[in-house]
C-alpha cells in the first residue's frame, strides 16, 4: 500500500486552457478517494496526471515516497481501470489478464498462479476461455478490473468504469468493486461525475469544479456541512432547494425570512457566525428535501411554510412534492425565470399516502435546525 500526495498540481494544456489549478489531495494508504464533480471539473485530467498520462504543468506528485513527477507509466506502479474496458479483443479472457503479468517478464507458474486467483476472486472460471465480444457488459468490466488486480499495484486509478453500464448492473458493481477495494486493500482513486456512486463508495469523496478542489470529507460530512453553495447543490437528489433570505432579530431570537414568511429560529438552530447577518442581512438559505415535510401531527409546533403544489412526484415509498412559495430562489440557482415575479419552487418529501394534489393549497413544516446558509457574495457556507 502506498499512498497518494499531490501538491500545487496544476495543468494547462498547449492551447492555455487550465484545466487544473493548485490542487492538494491526500490519498492514505490503502483508501478508497472518490473525485467526483461534473463533466469538465478536472477530475480526468487529475487521474491522468496521477498515471503519468499527462504531464503536470506545476507542482508535485509523489505516489509512496517517490516523486514521480518525471516517470513514465510503467514506472509508477499503478494500474488504470478505463470506462471502455481496454481490453483486447482477439484475446481470451485468460490471455487478457495474463498479459501484463508476462509483458513483465513473470515466469509462467507464476503467471498461471495469480490469474487463477483473480479468476477465483472475481467469479470469472466460466469465461475463462471467451473473447470478450461473447461477454457481458458487468463481465467485462469485471476482466478489466482483474487486469488491474493480477498485477498487484501499490495504487488503483478508475476512470468511471461503470458510466457505460445500466443502472441495476452500476449497483451491483459498486458493491463489488467497493468490497474488493476493501478485501485488497490497495489505494484507489476513483472518478465519477455521479454523486450516488461517490456517496455509496468513497471513504472520501473529494469535489472539484472549473479545475478547484471545492470540499474533501467524509460523504456523510461533504452531505450535511458543504463548504459552499455549489457542493450544497451538486451532492445530494433531489438537489438542495436554495432560497434568498434574510436574517432578522425579535428580541433575543433570530427570525429567517424568506419573502412574505418568517421562520422563528430556536437558539440552537443559528451557526455562531449568522449573527454577523442579523441586522437584516441577506443570505442563501439551503434546506434539503427531507427537512421540508407534511405539515401533519408528526411535525406539530415546527415553523411552517405555506404555498401551493405544483406539482406531486410519487416514488412509491414516498412522493416528491413541489411546492410553489412566496419567496425569492437564489439567483445563480433559479434557471429559467417563474412567469410571476418572487415566487420559487422547492422539493418536499412527504409519506406515501399523503392526500396531496396539484393546485391543492399546503403547509409545508421546517426542520429549521437543519437549515444551511451560504454568503451570496462568496457562496462559501456560514458557520
């Protein structure tokens, strides 16, 4: 196990387009990172830069204790799992795991030894013998994923190897990949641009937009205290529902108001630093879905919002209500504008059963506690 340490990495490409910038990441030994953001983040170009597929354009790369800034690919002691599967199609599944192992010059017990483990550990014994056109889609990325382990690498680098599957196989080879990173115990950086993958994978999951690192923590950490607004909005579905408001005292308390409403706030619910705000002055206000619900006997006493359904979503074990309000959605965020002027729409989780229909007039309770706020200056999160 080795670890994985970039400092100051940076990359611009020939045309002076940065795709990178002063970027420090810390992989530990035998970790599982997952860098996730949307297409055109810098997380690809960050995991080519780490193989020796592309050259930095400033900084650091050490993998272990070596810097390997100036080496090439094969020196690094690392193997790519790509999302098209890399494998050689005039090759048997035995010759494509074998492959590498010989193009090292192993000895050939020693190659038949650890391919038949990688088999064995993969479940592949069946197709052993196929090419992998007479292959499924999950086999194939499970004979890519042995390509990697036969080799035994201090580090695993995975560039969305399950964007090219359906969603029901992408769940099953989370698991997998995820139990085998851990029965392994090899350090893996791994990229997507799908949050649910991060989440449910990564020990840690490191986010990056227009090139910057945005937030690395705990998935259940990055989920409840985002750095900034658009970490807020890009992990977690339904995305964040972000209102602009602002904070008013009455008396000892703090209010948020949020166009024609006022949500009292108990003295446990405002972050310390919200009393810079308290003079009437204007924040993001962030609430996620499940803190907004039916405002029925479960919620009594909670601050309520009242609109009007828009629209009602049901998933079966709940439905997605949204709900339009008297309120103003932030302005980065709001997209298209609403035909009339300070109204914004927001995503409610309510029961299953919940009597609720389009047009009805609603009530919707708040989990002010849970509330997030961001500056609208900077989008970094107010704590």
């Amino acid at each position: 196990m080795a670890s994985v340490t970039l400092s100051g990495v940076g990359k611009v490409f020939s045309g002076g387009t940065r795709a990178v910038t002063d970027l420090d990441l810390q992989v530990e030994p035998g970790e599982l990172m997952v860098l996730v953001g949307p297409s055109g983040c810098g997380k690809t170009t960050t995991l080519r830069m780490t193989a020796g597929l592309e050259e930095i354009t400033e900084g650091e790369i050490r993998i272990g204790d070596r810097v390997v800034n100036s080496l090439d690919p094969r020196q690094r002691d690392v193997a790519m799992v790509f999302q098209n599967y890399a494998l050689y199609p005039h090759m048997s599944v035995y010759d494509n795991l074998a492959f590498p192992l010989r193009a090292h010059g192993l000895p050939g017990a020693d190659v038949r030894a650890r391919v038949e483990s990688t088999v064995k550990l993969l479940g592949l014994e069946e197709v052993l013998r196929r090419k992998p056109r007479a292959l499924s889609g999950g086999q194939r990325q499970r004979v890519a994923m042995g390509r990697a382990i036969v080799r035994e690498p201090q580090v695993f680098l995975m560039d969305e190897p399950l964007s090219n599957l359906d969603a029901k196989l992408r769940s099953e080879l989370r698991a997998e990949i995820a139990g085998l990173q851990r029965k392994l115990g090899v350090t893996t950086l791994y990229v997507t641009h799908d949050q649910l993958e991060a989440m449910t994978m990564g020990a840690r999951i490191a986010v990056m937009r227009e090139g910057v690192l945005q937030q690395v923590a705990a998935p259940q950490v990055v989920y409840d205290e985002p750095a900034n607004l658009f970490v807020a909005t890009f992990i977690g579905s339904p995305m964040m529902n972000v209102l602009s408001g602002r904070i008013e005292r009455d008396g000892a308390r703090f209010v948020c108001v949020l166009g024609e409403q006022r949500l009292p706030l108990t003295e446990r619910d405002p972050p310390p630093a919200l009393a810079r705000y308290a003079g009437g002055g204007d924040v993001f206000v962030g609430i996620r879905p499940e803190h907004l619900g039916d405002a029925g006997d479960d919620h009594r006493g909670r601050p309520r919002l009242r609109g009007r359904v828009r629209f009602v979503e049901l998933l079966g074990a709940e439905q997605l209500v949204q709900v339009e309000l008297a309120a103003e959605a932030a302005p980065a965020l709001s997209g298209a504008p609403h035909p009339e002027a300070n109204h914004a729409v927001v995503t409610a989780r309510f029961p299953a059963h919940a009597d609720v229909d389009a047009g009805d007039p609603v009530e919707i309770a708040v989990t002010t506690e849970r509330l997030h706020y961001f500056d609208p200056a900077t989008g970094n999160a107010i704590r």
